[in-house]
C-alpha cells in the first residue's frame, strides 16, 4: 500500500424527502446563488422544494449551465456573484452543474489574469466560494469530491482542475429526485460510476487489501441493481442503492493508497471535446482498446476482477483479464451502452489522428506508469 | 436503506514516517496537551518522533491514561486543561488513550456541574477542544468517529458518549509503529475491528446493498491479513491492511443507512467493568451465544455472510446462519482469542446474576429491535 491521505469533510445527507433540509445546512445570513442546469429541476419539482426551502432567503439564480459545461457560461455567474456580492453556491442538478459551480467558486476568488488557467495552467486554488449541492443525477461523484471538469468553447478543450477548497460544505442525495432521469441519464450514470472505479482498481497490485475489496464491493452493487433500477425507475432500494455507488466510486475513498490510470478519461474527454459525445459514452468506447492495449500492465488486477466481481474460473492471469474486458463490455452492451465509435457514426481514424495530434502538441503522457503517449492513444482510437 | 447522515472530516495520514507531520497539522499558535498512556511510547520511538516534531512549540504532557480510561483521571488531565489554557489535544496511543482525550477535550468545555453526566445522562457537548491524533494501535476507529468509552472506577461503570464535537481533526496512522505491539494487543485489535463491522452487519436486510459488500470487504480482508501480521509482525502490507480495517470498520460509512446492534458491546462493556478482561476479549465471548439467542432475527444477514465471506454452501438460512457463527468463533480461535467465560476463570452464573440486575436496574433495552432486556442478557450470559 501507498502513502496517503483521506480527507473528505463533505457532508453528506441521504434519504426521500431531504431537500427540504437545505435550509438547516445553509445559514440565513448567506446570500445564496443557485446554479442549475437546463430546467429540468423546474419540470420535477426540485426547483420548488429548494425555493420552498430557502423562503424567505436572500436567493438569486443562474440556470443554463451546460453538461460539459463551458467556460463562457460559467464566466457569466463569476460577473454575477462578483456584483451582487453572493456569498454561497447552491448547486442543483448532476455532475456537471456540480463542476461547473466547483469553477465559478473558485473563478470568483481568482487573482491571477485569466480563470482559465485554473484548468489550463494548474494554477493553483487557494480559496473559493463555499457550496453545497443538490444532486439530481448519480454518476460523477462530484457531490463530495474535490474534482471537476471544464470545457472551453473557443478552443474545443476539456481540462479538469482539483482543489480541496472546492469540496462541497453539504450533498443532499434524494434518491427520488432521479426517478424522472431518461434512461440514457441513469445508463450514463451507472457506466461512469463502474469506470471511475476502474480507473482506481485496474492498474497493478500494491497490496492494498481492502480498498481493492472496497472497489469491488461497488463494481458487485452497480452490476446488480444497474439493471434492477433500469427496469424499474420507481424501485427505491435499486435507486437508493446506484446513487449511493456512484458517491463512492470518486470519493476518494477506494483511491487511498493505490495507483491510479484516468487515461480512458483523458483520451474520452477528447472524444466529448471533438464529437460532443455524452462523457459516458465516451467511457466506454475507450475503455476496452485501452485496456487490451494495456494488457500485459494491467493482467494482475483484471484477473482478480473477472473472479472476484464476475466469479469467472480461469487460473491464468492473461486470459482471466481478457474475460475480464469482455465481461464489463455485456455488462455495458446490456445496459445499452454502445462501446464502438462507428455506433457512433464516428470514423476511428479521424478521431485518432485528430487527437493524438493534440496529445502530441501537448506532449502527453498518461496512465498509471505515465506509458501511454500520443502514439500510443492513436493506436488505441484505431482500435475503438 | 434508511436515511442517513454522513459525515467524517478527520484528516487521515497514512504511511511509515508520517508522524514528522504533526507539525504541519497543528499550528504554531496552540498550547499542546499530549496525552498517552501507559508510557509504551516512550520505549518505542513514537514519544521521541513527536517530541521532535513539535520542538519549539508549546507542549505539555499528561501520561498515564489506563486502557479503559477512567474519569477519575481524566478529571486530572481537565485540571491541567483550565489551569495551563491549553488549547488543543494530542493523543498519542491506542484507542483507551483517544476515548479518555475526548472526554477531556468535551469535559473541558462542559458547562453543567458534573462531566460524567455527558456519559451517565447523556448530557448534550455543545463544543468541545479539539484534537489530534497519532495511532499506536489499530483496534477502536476511535481516530476517527464520534465516539468514546469511559469507565468510573468508583461505581465500576463503563458508558459510552457519541459527540460530533469530539472528531478528531486528523488521525496519523503509521503502521511500523504498531510493530511492537504485543501479539495480544494485536489479536485483540483483530476480533475489536471484526466486531464492529458485526455489530453494524449482523441485523436484518434493508437492501443496502453497497453497504453489506463494504462492511464484508472488511471482514473478508480482516481474515486475509490477520493471521499474516500475527505471524510476521513487520510485514509492511498486512500491518497497514489491518490499520486501515479498524479504521473503516468504525468511521461511520457502513452505519450509513442500516440498522445497529451494539448489544455484544453492551453486554462485553460490563464483563469488563466486573472482571477486567479486556474488550476484544469480552466481545468473542458474548457474540456466539448472543447471535444464536437471537438466530431467528439476524439469520438472513447472518446466511449472506456465511455464503460471501465463508463462501458456506448452504441453502438454508437458518444452517448457514450457525454455519456463520462457528466460522466465526473458529476465526477467534485460529488468532488464539478465547469465546467462553470459564477460559477467564469466570463463572457464568455469577455474571449472568450481576450484570442481568445491573440491567434490570437500569431498564435496560438492546438490540437492532430493542428486544434483548436483562432476562435476555442473563440467559445470553448464562450460555457464554
């Protein structure tokens, strides 16, 4: 096991019916901004129960912001919580209206030239606007992490930025606010919650015991209350249960002291920056060529997984991982979830030369051994 | 799943040579208690590692906190509190030194006229000093949790207080600082985590499905790595495997959303209060007959627990359930911990008759559903 830190100080309030306790986690000398999304809240009776709950507040609102949601939008509320001199952030919605809040608290407090840097430059966040959040959507675990992901219209860029300052005050997770999710939104949710794990569990082993039994323990639930809650949008328990993993899952919890990959992401986050390709989607069109590429790096611990989660009875190492990769793509292909660019209608060798000669400008290297470089992920589009 | 509420804003620092950090995590400005025990520190590095972090500040001590801390020191320790104005805590120790630091730091700040009614009558801690920790002995998840065990040698009392006031701000865990825990310490520490996890497990289903896989992720891990570091004291992996199952086993997280026992505990506190034997001593005698006392209420948990963490191939609920019992105590027993009275020279009659009238007294009620009185404790004793 690796060295490492775990802090994570959100707090987290579960339940039907809990929106209402907003009132409580905000104090009322807050001047409060609420950001949200396209308007579905208004259409589900989210918007009324916060506004129910913060009466006689004193409450403006930003609606609009996009998923993947864009650097222009969010420089619109800094203007907006800089004038009207806002002292707290609401978030409303799923994980990007979580994301983009993350940045517009952290804009807000900027003091270098260009807030785009935060993303662009690392530069660095040493405060930001309190938030909370209500979530609406299970899937980025941004609710209580300290992540987010950004993108920037102008130059068709999605960068992400981490900043303890960031870390949401409180999560308020109503499983039955999610019942009027499209089924597209919860697939999208389950797979981004079973590919975060993935990004912390399939690299190699250090020994850390329990957190890979605690991955584990999340990849077991999503693959069985994933389809449960799909064929039943009203199932609580099902419900209750995918919201739960997909906090879990990035949270910080099960990344204590193992390596961590995240390359499916960066080179997904290219396919959502290019073709405008739901992050999910992209997830799993990545995933499998990656993890092929990356087979003989990554054999220890996709095997342990094909026994272990899918209880698959195969004593060698390297074909236990193969089954590995194809038991996670039908577990995606039954929850619906295309894993090919041509489903797409997307051409492999546009998008590989497309963005291998970003990731050759930028001169990146990602993964868990820093391995795979601009050659590399073309390779790996080749073969999506 | 049952609503619930998560929180935990402990700062855990993990790792071999993490202690140095305490300089970091508290700040110049603060006057220092350092509280400890028995004095262990001072032969195993650990007092000199912290002393060297902290040189220069304003330090005092207070040493000499029992295992099962007891009121009529700590009231001491609340002395040299006032009268030196101090300001923060630090435990160095086990999970006795932790439990008596908090009763120091709620007692300090308590306004009514006795400390010991935040145990006795459950009398509210407004605010509280706040502390820090470096963990010797991974056992309680005291470093992490709201709660304390405080025992009054004047009326052979041991009651427990739960208070969010009194979360430690960090937690270091260094594993190799453990290494020179007797084997017992570490025996206990296995079967104390294993029996937390139990007491938040071994109840009825609700359907919180990620919550049983963590909570049997921590039990199929306290099985891999407990019998590795007892036979080899210094190997790294399965030292820091088993601090970190004690920690997750009582930090909060798989309490989210289900029932709670806690009736073993009850019953193995007063064993402990008449007789002295330690606590991880007094749960592995309490828990086998207290499960099959109540075998009809828990066989469901019990049978899932059986299958996944024994893999039992039982079909029947009820054979799986005792199936579950005896692995369990054979587990006990393959770390050389004793489960029945007479191995402590203790009479069951004798027990059964004080510690049921100390129920009956009180009025006692126990239990996940409230249904273990003091005839059920006495007939429970009677078959320890």
């Amino acid at each position: 096991m690796e060295h490492f830190v775990y802090h994570n100080p959100t707090r987290v309030v579960f339940g039907k019916g809990t929106i209402a306790q907003v009132r409580d986690l905000i104090s009322p000398s807050e001047k409060v901004l609420i950001t949200y999304g396209g308007g579905s809240i208004r259409n589900n009776g989210v918007y009324d129960q916060v506004m129910a709950a913060l009466s006689g507040r004193d409450v403006l609102e930003f609606g609009g912001i996009q998923p993947n949601p864009l650097y222009e939008t969010l420089m619109q509320a800094v203007e907006i919580v800089k004038r009207q001199k806002v002292t707290f952030l609401l978030a409303v919605g799923g994980g990007s209206v979580l994301d983009g809040t993350k940045f517009i608290a952290a804009a807000a407090h900027y003091q270098g030239e260009d807030p785009w840097d935060i993303c662009a430059k690392e530069a660095p966040v040493t405060s930001a606007l309190p938030l909370g959040s209500v979530l609406t959507l299970p899937a980025t675990g941004s609710e209580s992490n300290t992540a987010a992901v950004i993108s920037r219209q102008s130059t068709n860029e999605k960068l992400a930025f981490l900043s303890e300052h960031v870390y949401p005050k409180f999560a308020i997770l109503d499983p039955e606010v999610t019942y009027s999710l499209p089924d597209k939104q919860i697939r999208n949710g389950i797979v981004d919650a079973f590919m975060h794990v993935l990004e912390q569990y399939a690299t190699y082993p250090v020994g850390a015991a329990l957190q890979d039994r605690q991955a584990e323990a999340i990849l077991m639930t999503l693959i069985e209350e994933g389809p449960k809650t799909l064929r039943n949008k009203t199932d609580y328990q099902a419900r209750a249960n995918i919201v739960w993993c997909a906090t879990q899952a990035l949270n910080g919890l099960i990344a204590c002291g193992v390596p961590q990959d995240w390359s499916t992401h960066a080179i997904g986050h290219e396919l959502t920056a290019f073709y405008g390709i739901d992050h999910a989607e992209s997830l799993a069109i990545v995933m499998p060529a990656l993890f092929r590429h990356e087979l003989g790096k990554k054999q220890k611990k996709l095997a342990q997984l094909a026994r272990r989660v899918f209880g698959v009875n195969e004593a060698d190492d390297a074909r236990a991982a193969e089954l590995a990769i194809a038991k996670i793509t039908e577990f995606f292909h039954s929850l619906g979830m295309p894993t090919r660019l041509v489903e797409h209608k997307i051409d492999p060798g546009e998008a590989a030369a497309k963005i291998s000669a970003r990731f050759r400008s930028r001169g990146a290297v990602m993964g868990e051994h820093g391995s795979i470089d601009a050659s590399a992920a073309e390779k790996i589009l080749l073969a999506c």
